[in-house]
C-alpha cells in the first residue's frame, strides 16, 4: 500500500489504526474528532482569512501604516500587501485536512469511495457558492460598479460576465483572469477556488488509480518541484505567478504529503511544540520578507512552513483553555467560518467601496471603517452558515449516515 519502511511500520503501531470504510458513524466522529475540530488549526485558518480580508481592504481603500499608529508600519504594509500568502497557507491546510479525512474514513487512500467523496465536497461547497454568485449577478445587473465589468479600466463585452460566473462554477476562473486579466472586482477573488476545486476532483482519482501512497506522494513531490518552476518562469506576471494551477498545487502538495507523515509518524509533545514555534515564526519571517522578490521560492517556503505546522499540530490533543485559548478564540470563529467569510466578505467590501469611495475617507477612519467591514462580513458569514451550509451539509452528510464533519471542510 506504501513505502515499506519498519521505523514507520513501529510510528504506526504507537498510533490509533485507521477505521475500516464501514465503520459505524459513531466510531467515525470519535476517531476524527480531534482533528475536525483541532483549535490550532482553526486558528490558523483565521489568521489566513484574516490576512485575505485585510489584502482586499488595502487594495481598495489603501493602507500605509496603522492609521492611528496601533501597530508598526512595515507590519501593516506586509500583512496589507502580502494577503495572497494567506491564500497558500489555506491551500496546505485544505491538502491536509482533506487527505487526513479521506485516509480515515476509508482506511487506505485507495479505498475512497469516489461517489460519497465528491457528493460530501458538492453538499459543503455549492450551497453558500450558489448563493453568492446569485448575489453578485443580481447586483451586476443592477449595475453597481463593483459587481459587473464597469468596474475595470478596460471596456469587456456583456458575455464576459456571465462567463466569468460559469467559469467559478466549472473551475477555471483563474484561467479566465489569465487570458483577459482582472475583469470584474468581485469575481476575480474565486480564482483560488478554481484551484481547490481542481484538487478536490483529482485526489480521489490518483487515489483510485494509483492505489499506493508512495505513488500518490510521488505525484505530490512532483507537483513541489514543478511550483517554483512555473512561477520562476512567469515571475513577471502574477496572473501567473500567483494564480496558475502549477503555481498553487506545490502548497496543496505540501499538505497531502503531512497528513499522510502524521497518519504514519508519531513524535513526542515537546518537539511538536518547537516544530509549531519555528514553523509560525517562520510564517511570520515570510509575510515580512513579502512576495516582491521572492516570487519563485516564496509560496513554497510558506506552503513549506505551513505543512510543518499542521504535522506538529496533529501529533497533541487539541486545548481549548487556557489564557492562550482565549485570547485565540476569535480568530478560531473565523477559521471555522472561513469559507462563508472567503464568498461573502466581497460581497460586503464591494458594496462599501460602491458606496463610500476611497477619497472620502481620512486616513484616520480608515481604521475604524475597517472594522466596521470585518464585523459586517463576520456576520453575513454566520447567517449563511447556519441557515445555509450547515443545513444542506446535514442532509447530504445525514443521506449517507456520516459524522457532519468540520466547519472548512
């Protein structure tokens, strides 16, 4: 099934077996419970959506430096310009969870059941995404700028889109962005999910195909090796350099590839704690550094970072008390709602920057409007995944008699 390796087969005796694919539900929820609901990685998350809303804020209404001198300003100018490394943090964590997930509910990767598979992907990702793009076309054509091609310097033609729309529903938007470049301010954020979905409809065929680990994570070291390729060969142009498919897989890659070592590797609880504190201070050293400069080597070293994370997080109980816990815990909310914040928070920016223009606010209320869009967006996130996405993710979870799962995923 994978490498035959006797150090692993001793790290995997010390580890609970993964449950066969029949395995009552009940079961299921007590053997993935930890990992769906593991504070570390939820928090990590938030800090990613964190860093994706505060990069769409900058690139509309501009941010310098801390408005009213909270924080230093080469930390606000990193995190305000560098937001898209949030997005490779959220590839990792999605090649993560989504392996560990598909290993222990099927037992080896090659006994995915592809039906039950993509049904639980469609019945967690297309309700809210229906929803948003129905927003979004209902306003483009309303005609508000931020909703509809009007919004960019060049003059696109109606069909433009509607393609736009179909293309995040088949998953090649970014694609799209990359023939006629940014054409519509709201639809251009879901280039990532084009690539996620990519991934999503790939994993349990190499899984069924290829029906060994070590050949699965010889595709994954493949696609690590191809990433800095691609983006140093387009690092002119980061409609490439950031949004291709080859640009982006080297993270989800990363992530497989530490949740199938976490599965088979056990270390003790104090050096998963120092692999955690280097792996976030390494991630926070790379938002810093910043992605100017470092196009080629930069997403691979935070998709690198983010993988050592996530393997160290995996090896403790998860802790949800403590002073650390607390201070932690709005950022765990916005992890857990990170996929409605991602579709939803655009919707709120654009109809904010629609309204409000940049020139008209001072630089001081810039702070204050910011927040005002955080909570906003937080809101609209938490309506939708209760009357939404938890609902249709129930029913198509309750029809195959399976544990409803984590929030993201």
């Amino acid at each position: 099934m994978d490498f035959p390796d006797p150090a692993r087969d001793a790290a995997t005796r010390a580890a609970p077996p993964p449950l066969p694919s029949n395995a009552p539900a009940v079961q299921h929820r007590h053997a993935t419970g930890a990992m769906a609901h593991n504070p570390a990685i939820d928090t990590l998350r938030g800090v990613a959506i964190m860093m994706v809303l505060l990069l769409h804020f900058a690139l509309s209404y501009g941010l310098r430096d801390s408005p009213v001198g909270l924080l230093p300003a080469p930390l606000v100018r990193a995190f305000a310009r560098d937001g898209n490394y949030g997005v490779t943090i959220f590839f990792a964590i999605s090649g993560f969870l989504i392996t560990t997930h598909t290993l222990r509910r099927a037992g080896t990767l090659a006994n995915v059941d592809l039906r039950r598979f993509y049904l639980l992907r469609a019945g967690r990702i297309l309700p809210p995404l229906l929803l948003v793009l129905a927003i979004i076309v209902g306003l483009g054509v309303l005609g508000l700028p931020s909703f509809s091609n009007a919004d960019e310097t060049h003059d696109l033609p109606a069909s433009h889109f509607w393609i736009g729309v179909g293309s995040v529903l088949t998953f090649w938007h970014n694609v799209l962005m990359q023939r006629i470049g940014y054409f519509n301010y709201c639809l251009n954020i879901y280039w990532s999910l084009s690539v996620e979905e990519v991934f999503y409809l790939l994993l349990p065929v190499l899984c069924v195909t290829l029906r060994r680990e070590r050949w699965l994570l010889a595709v994954c070291l493949a696609l690590i090796a191809a990433g800095p390729w691609y983006r140093h060969r387009h690092a002119d142009n980061e409609l490439f350099f950031m949004y291709g498919y080859l640009a982006c897989f080297d993270a989800i890659a990363m992530g497989c590839i530490s949740a199938v070592l976490a599965q088979r590797w056990r270390i003790g609880v104090g050096a998963s704690r120092t692999l955690q504190l280097v792996a976030a201070a390494a991630l926070l050293t790379l938002y810093w550094r910043g992605i100017a400069g470092n196009e080629t080597l930069g997403f691979s070293a935070v998709g690198l970072a983010s993988a050592v994370y996530l393997f160290a997080v995996a090896q403790r109980p998860p802790r949800t008390t403590g002073a650390g816990a607390a201070l932690s815990a709005p950022l765990r909310w916005m992890g857990r709602h990170s996929y409605e914040l991602y579709l939803f928070h655009i919707v709120v920016l654009g109809l904010m920057r629609d309204f409000v223009a940049k020139t008209q606010l001072t630089y001081a209320t810039r702070l204050p409007w910011f927040l005002l869009f955080v909570a906003l967006s937080a809101l609209l996130a938490a309506l939708v995944a209760r009357f939404v996405s938890a609902p249709a993710n129930r029913r198509v979870r309750r029809g195959m008699s399976v544990d409803a799962g984590p929030a993201g995923h």
